[in-house]
C-alpha cells in the first residue's frame, strides 16, 4: 500500500498534484503564520523598545533638562536598542543621545 502525503498544518490526507503539501488555502496560511510567528514577535518588541526610547528621549529634548543614565532607566529606555550610530552618540530614528563618563546624558535633535 502507497504512503499517503499528509497536510503540513492538519495532517489530514492529500488528494490530487504529487507535490502538495496543504489540504487546502487556510491550512497552508495558518502554516506560514505559525512558523513566522515568533520571528514577527521578536521584531515587534524590538519595534516597541524603540519607540519607547524614542518618546522618552523626546520628552527629555522637549524639556531641554540635563538627565542622566538611571533616569532613562527608570522611564523604560532600553540602552541595547538604537537605530544608528554616529561617531560618538548612538541614535534613535532622529534624536542622538550620549552619556559621557559621569553618567549625563545629552540628547539632541538630528535635522
């Protein structure tokens, strides 16, 4: 007797092309989606870490106040995500920021 394919996602049994892998267009995209999933969760939060640092840095431009490595920390800044980096500040879309050897942290405005 000949082995039956499966369906990748149901595991129900196949009928019709010999290189079919999904018994029909839900299961083939409910396949996808699974496998994708964690990748697009480990982008999203990294998305949402860097709008967060944005907002904050924002803020602290905003107020034009001098602020310093722990109040970043306390707000939520995540110091590992940043968009780019130039010589000396590590940026976030458009504000830069370095912290220099007491702990200050300069924010500026790219434009």
């Amino acid at each position: 007797m000949k082995n039956k394919k499966k369906c990748l996602h149901c595991e129900s049994p196949l009928q019709g092309r010999a290189d079919k892998k999904f018994c029909d267009v839900y299961c083939r995209n409910s396949y996808n989606n699974e496998k994708l999933r964690e990748r697009n969760n480990t982008m999203r939060n990294i998305e949402h870490a860097l709008r967060r640092n944005r907002k904050i840095l924002e803020k602290k431009h905003l107020l034009n106040c001098e602020t310093n490595r722990n109040d970043l920390l306390v707000e939520g800044f995540a110091f590992e995500y940043f968009t780019h980096q130039t010589k000396d500040m590590l940026c976030v879309y458009d504000y830069a920021y370095s912290v220099d050897k007491r702990g200050v942290v300069n924010v500026l405005r790219l434009s």
